[in-house]
C-alpha cells in the first residue's frame, strides 16, 4: 500500500494534460444548460434516510477553498452582474498569498494587527478597529462600506466571516498565552504559527475524516510515505501544466455547493426566539452583500455550538446531485450554481467523470493483491458498464428527467466531472457500500490528491495544541481560555 500504490494512483491522472476540448463537446452547451436546469428542479430530492454532517462544516469547506483557490473567476463581485472581482486588490492579494494550507484569508498582506501586542485587530460594539475588548465581527471601514481582511471573499456571506472571526479570536487567544516572546512582532509570529498548525489539524483530523472515503483516507492521509511521494509528485507535475488543480478547483470541491442549507438557527435566545437566517439574507448581511443596516451589539454573532455540534436543525444536505439554492443578487443563468459549474468545467476542457473512473480502474487492474486496490475496484467495477457508460443505476434520482430530455445517453457516455461526483457520493450511501462518510471513492481521490501535499511535516510538539482535532474543540478552547 506505499509505494507501489502511490506510483498506481501518479497513473490516474498522468496524462490529465492530453485531455482536449474534444470530449468536452460531446456534452455541448446547450446540453451542459438544460442539465444545469435539471439540478435546480424541486423533484430532484434526497431520501430522507440519507444524512449529511453539521452545517458548519459546509461553511469550514469555503473557508478552505477560499485559502487554497484564487483565480479571476472564482471572485465574483455579488454586488453586480458582471464577473471577476477589484483588480488592484486581486493581483495585490496574488503576490502576498503563499500558495497551501496558511490561513491566507487571515494573513496574507495583512498589515492591519497591533503593533503594540502582536493582536489582530476586529470589531466591537463601539469599535470597528480595535484589538481590545469583545470581538464581534471582523474589522470593517463603513464609511467606505469594506472590510479590513485580506482575502475580501470571506465576507461575501455572514457565516464564513463569523468563521474568520473565529481565527483572529483564536491568533489573539495565543497572544494572551505568550509570555516569552521578546516583541510584538514575535508574539504575532508564534501565534500566526500556533494558528496554521491548529488549522491544519483540523482539516486533517476534522473535517476530511468526515468527507473523505474512510479508504482513501487511511491511503493518502494517514501513511507518512504516501504523503511525500503526492507532495513531490504534486511539484513535479505543477511544472509540466497537470490538470490536477485544476480539476480540484474547478469540479471536486465544489461538491459543497449541494450541502447548503435553504436556512440556519444561528444563535439561541433569551426570550426563546432563536435567530434564524436563510442563505439570500447570509448574503445580504455581509459587507459583499450591499448590507444596508450596521451591527451595533451581539444580536447576530454566530455561537458556533449550533453549526459544529450536530443540532438537527443545522445539519447540512447530503452531497447529492442536486442543489437548492440560487446565488442571491444575480439573475439567471448567472445565480444557478450548477449551470455556473458545469459550464465552468467545459470551459476548462476538464476530463469526463466517466474518463477519471476508467484511468482509476486501469491503474488498479495492476495492482489488485493491494487491500485498498481491491476495495475500491469493486466500485469500479459497480458503476462502469461496458465502452465507459455509467450505469442508469448511478443517476436513479436525475434519470426521469435525463430520459426525458432526451440527454441520458449523452451524460451517461460523458458525465461531466462535477456531476460525476455528486452522483457517486449519493450512490455509494444508496448502495450501502460499506460507506458513510459524504464522497465516493472517486470524489476522494480526486480532493485528497491535492489537499494531502500541504500536510507533510506538520508535526505538532505543542501541548495546547494537540487536543485541537476539531471545530468543536477549538470553540470550547476559546471560551475556557478567556
């Protein structure tokens, strides 16, 4: 399983860059469009029976992305129409950022921290720039209605700039704790440090633990070996234009997309009216979204026990290929998500899901004494039907209206990546296939590949820290150690 597995899956995709546009078109625009449309349609439901994780963890997903991805496309400015984002803050943010798992959103270029304490500076209830008293939301200049953080993604909806929230809180918390650095700069320094190491930990622990194939997990993130073979393959392949990142950015991770609730309780209640918000007003109330009225007190700060805990009422869609929700502030076809994705993906000439499967089955065909090729080869083996179709089976909650459309031989033959995806995530937990977490085998690989080169070395040798395995854990470290 070291070695020998890791030269199988550089195989998958070794040859990603002599993907063309040619198989992207069989699925063609106008195809690609009455699928998106078909994605947005209320009848597409999920059983009941099939359970997704808390929601919080929904929102921790676009905070990773955010800290890992950054390209014109994906900074879409939702005060308008048009795509892209501020130009001079784009390619300012592009220099500073360092390309991993470093809390980017949090520190890249970020000039805005105490030089007096090393703290980074948040809001109050008196205060929009302070790093003294109880912090309740993240920096802000109102006047010029911006944020003062640097990746301005993280306040295009409420949630993720709570979590950014959570962060600073965190820097600050380590902060206090220092009583050995010499300066400010120091403090700041070991505490930005302490943070990634933390925040890592949680991805690797946390949060992958509960998305990744429980079989791909012990693969690529437990085993020491087959990490630094994928960091120094990730390199290698960066230099020769692999499709890799791109077929992370652009199709696996955004199953998230499909987890997203229509609303959540955000906060208890003194007088039993719990706070609730549904995703048009989470927009809406982020500085990105045009908020029109200012926080002036603790009403709307997020009290993370709800998201993060498993509360019934939080708990996030199952990845299924299906999505419930429109962007807010745009108008068709722009705010339909899975249009967006599935149109994104051709653009990208990114392979079909039926293609990645194939190169995955083949690379395994050669090594099947392997416990994990085995495993994951009878999944192969269950959804690819003869010359590369997908089974019906593997699209049972789209197929009445694929049949319909007349399109179901054309997405079965060449099943975009994204939709490939969502679809063998809802089938392994319909199948039963001894799986449970919120991605097929396929999904995983896809997510793991790139992710696990960013957790090498990352020994943790400080005991406040070792316990931080979780978003649940990180809450209650910040509330003991106040």
């Amino acid at each position: 399983m070291h070695g020998e597995s890791v030269e199988s899956f550089k195989k998958i995709l070794k040859h990603q860059k002599q993907f063309t546009s040619k198989e992207a078109s069989e699925t063609n625009h106008n195809v690609l469009f009455m699928l998106g449309k078909i994605l947005h349609l209320d009848t597409v439901r999920p059983s009941s029976k099939i359970k997704g994780i808390p929601g919080g963890y929904t929102y921790f997903g676009q905070f990773i992305d955010h800290d890992l991805v950054l390209s014109q496309d994906s900074c879409t400015n939702l005060n308008n129409e048009k795509k892209g984002c501020d130009s001079e803050w784009f390619e300012h943010y592009k220099i500073c950022r360092k390309v991993g798992l470093n809390l980017n959103p949090v520190y890249a270029g970020n000039d805005n921290w105490c030089k007096c304490c090393g703290k980074l500076l948040f809001r109050t209830e008196s205060s929009p720039n302070t790093c003294q008293g109880e912090a309740i939301d993240i920096p802000r200049n109102f006047e010029k209605r911006i944020s003062l953080i640097p990746d301005k993604r993280n306040d295009e909806n409420w949630l993720v700039a709570q979590l950014h929230l959570q962060f600073i809180k965190l820097h600050n918390k380590f902060c206090d704790l220092d009583v050995e650095s010499k300066n400010s700069y120091q403090k700041f320094d070991k505490s930005k440090s302490k943070c990634i190491q933390v925040y890592r930990q949680i991805i690797k622990n946390d949060y992958l633990k509960r998305i990744l194939s429980e079989d791909v997990y012990q693969f690529v993130i437990d085993d020491k070996s087959t990490l630094r073979s994928l960091k120094n393959w990730s390199r290698e392949t960066a230099n020769n234009s692999s499709k890799l990142q791109l077929i992370f950015e652009k199709a696996a991770f955004r199953f998230g997309h499909t987890m997203v609730r229509e609303s959540y309780i955000l906060r208890k209640s003194s007088n039993s009216i719990p706070l609730r918000m549904d995703i048009d007003e989470l927009f809406r109330f982020s500085m990105n979204g045009a908020r029109k009225n200012n926080i002036s007190n603790k009403s709307h700060v997020v009290e993370w026990d709800m998201l993060f805990d498993g509360y019934s009422f939080n708990e996030s869609h199952p990845v299924f290929p299906a999505i419930r929700f429109k962007l807010p502030l745009l108008t068709c076809p722009e705010n339909h998500l899975a249009i967006r994705n599935l149109i994104r993906g051709e653009f990208y000439e990114l392979p079909s899901f039926n293609r990645v499967c194939l190169e995955i089955k083949s690379s395994l065909d050669e090594h099947i004494g392997n416990p994990f090729s085995t495993k994951i080869q009878r999944h192969f083996d269950h959804i690819i039907e003869s010359a590369g179709q997908l089974s019906p089976k593997f699209f049972e909650p789209l197929i009445y209206h694929l049949k319909e459309n007349q399109i179901f031989d054309i997405v079965s033959e060449h099943c975009p990546l994204w939709l490939g995806i969502l679809c063998e995530a809802y089938f392994c937990k319909k199948d039963n296939m001894e799986f449970e977490k919120m991605l097929g085998p396929a999904g995983s690989l896809l997510v793991a590949a790139y992710i696990a080169c960013f957790f090498i070395n990352d020994e943790i040798d400080n005991p406040e820290l070792i316990s931080l395995n979780t978003m649940q854990k990180l809450q209650a470290f910040l509330l003991l150690t106040k």
